[in-house]
C-alpha cells in the first residue's frame, strides 16, 4: 500500500537537495502548487495550457504534490540573471526596438504617394 503523504514525507532534507535555500524551496512549492490548483480549477474548460501535476500522487492538496515533484526532480528553480546582466538585456532589447522604429520610419518616408488623377 502507497504510504499516505503528511507533514514529514517528502523528508525536508531531502528537498534542500534540490534547491539551494529554504526561501528557494518556499518560492518555488508556492508557485508549483498555485500551477497545479489552476490545473485542476480548468479541467472543465478544455483549455489545457498549464502542465498537470509531474508526479502519480495520493496527496489531494497542491503544495504537498509541488513537494513530491520537487523531491522526484521534475520541476527545478532557475535562478535570475544578475541586476548588471538582466541590465545589459534590457537595454539591448531597447535599442533593437528602437532600430526596428527606425527602420519602419525609414521605410514610409521613402515611399512616395502619387497623385490620384482628378483630385
């Protein structure tokens, strides 16, 4: 018989194996576990754009499944760049939004508009 998951299983210790900090291990089971209630909020609707829970479970509750999935290795944190980095994309982004601008603007002045006869 499957044993029935409560407070002590999955081991935390076995979870901060996983992730690099208990703020991580919060952040990450919190953002699975509202995932997995959406899931199952729009089964009904057929919309199926959130992945189903990673993991066969007999936990009924969001949070204890996102744990399971988080020992069993199925969903992983990805840390943020670093502020200089995320910085240097930023700005990168912004000027090849400005050079597409550029470009369109470019090309309209360059067009010419001919006279309808008659006008």
């Amino acid at each position: 018989m499957a044993q029935r998951a409560n407070l002590m299983n999955p081991r935390m210790e076995h979870l901060l194996e996983r992730v690099d900090s208990k703020f991580t291990l919060v952040t990450l089971s919190a953002m699975r576990a509202r995932e997995i209630n959406d899931y199952y909020n729009q089964l009904g609707e057929g919309l199926g754009k959130i992945v189903p829970p990673q993991v066969t479970s007999i936990s009924r509750k969001p949070l204890s499944i996102a744990m399971e999935e988080i020992e069993a290795g199925k969903i992983e944190g990805i840390p943020l760049p670093p502020e200089e980095e995320r910085a240097a994309i930023a700005a990168a982004e912004a000027q090849a939004v400005a050079d597409a601008a550029a470009a369109a603007l470019a090309i309209v002045e360059t067009a010419t508009v001919t006279p309808q006869a008659g006008a």
